[in-house]
C-alpha cells in the first residue's frame, strides 16, 4: 500500500490542506462541536464536508475520545468551539482533532476498505506559529503526531457513515509558518524560481493570523533573524466576535460562526458585502466592521513599525495570512497617513492557501532528498 502525501496548515480560522497534488485542496472551518454518537436529521447534506460526524479515538488526544461534529455541521450547533486566543496548537486538542478528521476523509474518499477498516499511511508536512517554535514546541507536535495511535470513526457523516479510517505516519514534518510564505513567494509549483529579487533581500513576513500574528524577518541568506522575529497574540478572532456580539445587540441577526462573518465582510457582490438580511430588509453592518476592524489594524502597525525600526535594512514587508485580506483597506490608509512603508499585498486566494502550498512544496523537496519518490509537484 501505498504511502500518501498531505500538507495540512491548520489555520485559526479554518484548515487549508493538499493532498497528492495541488489540485486537491479541502478547505474546512475550524469549528468543532462535541456531540452524541447520533443526531437530529432531516436529509443528510449533499457533499461529506458539509455534514462530517466522527468519532475519535486517539491515545494524542487529552480525553482519549470524542464524538465531534467537525466544520460546516460545527458551526450550526450553538455550543460549538473555536480556537481562542489562549489556545496553542502544539498542546490544545483541536488542531488535532481537525488534522485526523481532514486526512481521514482523504483516506475515506481514496483508499479501498480491508476487513472493514481503512490503514492510511501519510507523508505529513504542517506547522506552528513562529512564537511556539521558538519555545521548542515542533519536537513535541511531531512525536504527537507521529507515535500514537489515531483512529477515525465516520457516524452520521454523508457517503462516508460506518467508514473506520486508521492513521499512521512515516514522515511528519513540523515547519514555521510565516517562515515557509517565502518559500511560496520565490518558487513556481514545479519548484522553479520566481520573484528572485526576494531572494537577495531582507523581507519581512507578517502573517496576520485568527489569534495571533507573526513577524518572521528572512534575510537574503534565507535564515530566519531570532532575535528580531517578533509576533504578537492579536488576531481577527476577537475582532470578528466583537463583530458578532455588536451585531446581534444592535439588529437581533446571529452569524453562527466567523466565517459566515468573513463571508459577509468579503462578498464580490457588492450588494451583499457588509450586509445582512433583518426581517426581509437590507441592512449595512459597515459602521461596525469599520470601527472594529480599524482598531486592529492600527495594532498591527504598530507590530510592523516596531519590528522596521529593529531591522531598518528591511526592504519590503507582505501581508499574509486571512486577516490580511480583511484589513488591507485599513493598513494602507493608515500607511498613507504615516510611514508609507513598500507593504505588499497578495490576492485572497493565494493568501489563504499560500502557507498549505509551500508546506507542499517543502515535503516533495524532503522526500526527493530522502529518496522516497513523492509525486511530482503539478499545476
């Protein structure tokens, strides 16, 4: 059998991952909720995402167990969880619990049943914020990850119910997350180089992060600077929830999770962006976004003016990361009215995915070296 590769970011917000290559992205919110071994159901979802009912049984996992609903379904139940600014990935169960049920569904929709259990094996590349990492913490996620034993139960979860999924690990690596952005932003998806002019600079990363944000500065030799790297444990999160609280006090309209949130914030359509639905009527939620998402904003600012005058050889800075989508419009008002900093934006879908992607990249350059034949990396 075998061995399959994943590159999982396990996001604040949501969990971005590639399998085998990079066209097969999952995309799951980060919400769980814990719940019975049945539930309430008047027709099973159309797509397995939308409904992912599991039970996990996990020696990593504090409790051992669990029965969760994950994602989509997550959101709908009032009790729900998400990550909060406490919350570290390396020690708290969530991410775990996101990463065994993102790759037991690749293993549930790709590998063939024997006996009446799927065994996966995985080749896994994921990551920590910057601020773990330097506290040690990859060594600990890895053996983890790595040496238990993880198994994935699917319950009232569409096409895949009754399914057992078995996870074991050969290679697991544990990588930096704002670090790995520049790996994506120098190199094309067959691993051929682009934007060369990054690689003979010092750049600085700032991945504005659910609950926390990193500011890795590379310099032109590719090190990571640890003395000047810095981050700060502010995010959209709280933002968004002021956003929810605000919003259901002013008009009695609760979003049930953050991404239905964001979903509004960044609409296309104009007509739909930063506006709800109130007793059949249109009504705008600008206002609130504005005055909350402002306040962020200028705390990031602050991050990347304080780490800029450490490092004034610093020559251009990207924002990275969700919450980089959602106060562009903020940061470069308030860049306009002070420093005028070379601040770099990327489109929203590369931002989203750009950390999943060169976690990509890293494994199939590891196994290559290791001699482990991955699959070649395709556009």
């Amino acid at each position: 059998m075998s061995t399959r590769m994943a590159a999982v970011d396990i996001g604040n917000d949501a969990l971005k991952a590639y399998t085998e290559s990079l066209q097969e992205e999952i995309y799951i919110p980060n919400v769980i909720a814990e719940i019975g071994d049945s539930r309430e159901i008047v027709e099973l979802e159309k797509h397995p995402l939308d409904g992912v009912h599991v039970k996990i049984v996990s020696s990593a996992l504090k409790r051992g167990e669990g029965v969760f609903a994950v994602g989509k379904l997550a959101a709908g139940y009032s009790h729900n969880d998400e990550l909060t600014s406490e919350s570290e990935k390396s020690e708290s169960d969530q991410p775990l619990i996101m990463l065994l049920t993102v790759l037991a569904y690749d293993a549930a929709v790709n590998i063939p049943e024997k006996n009446g259990v799927i065994e996966a094996t995985y080749h896994l590349s994921t990551g920590l914020p910057l601020s773990e990492a330097k506290r040690g913490k990859r060594k600990e996620f890895k053996e983890k990850i790595k040496n238990n034993r993880h198994e994935v139960h699917f319950k009232n979860t569409p096409e895949l119910s009754g399914k057992i999924v078995r996870l074991k690990f050969e290679e697991v690596l544990v990588n930096i997350e704002g670090h790995v952005a520049l790996i994506d932003l120098t190199t094309n998806d067959d691993g051929s180089v682009r934007n060369e002019e990054l690689t003979k600079m010092t750049v600085l990363i700032n991945d504005i992060g659910g609950l926390s944000t990193d500011a890795a500065i590379i310099h032109s030799d590719g090190t990571v600077d640890n003395i000047y790297s810095d981050g700060i444990k502010e995010g959209v999160s709280p933002y968004l929830d002021e956003i929810i609280d605000r919003v259901y006090r002013d008009f009695g309209y609760k979003f049930q999770s953050r991404q239905q949130l964001v979903d509004v914030i960044t609409a296309d359509n104009s007509e739909a962006q930063n506006h709800i639905w109130v007793k059949g009527k249109r009504t705008s939620i600008q206002p609130i976004v504005d005055e909350v998402l402002v306040k962020l904003a200028r705390e990031e600012y602050k991050l990347v003016k304080s780490v800029w005058n450490k490092v004034p050889s610093i020559r251009v800075a990207y924002q990275i990361g969700g919450g980089s989508l959602l106060l562009k419009p903020y940061l470069e008002t308030i860049n306009q009215q002070e420093e005028g900093y070379p601040l770099r934006f990327v489109s929203s879908k590369e931002s989203i995915w750009m950390i999943a992607r060169a976690y990509f990249k890293l494994l199939t350059i590891y196994l290559k070296y290791k001699g482990l034949q991955p699959h070649e990396v395709t556009n």
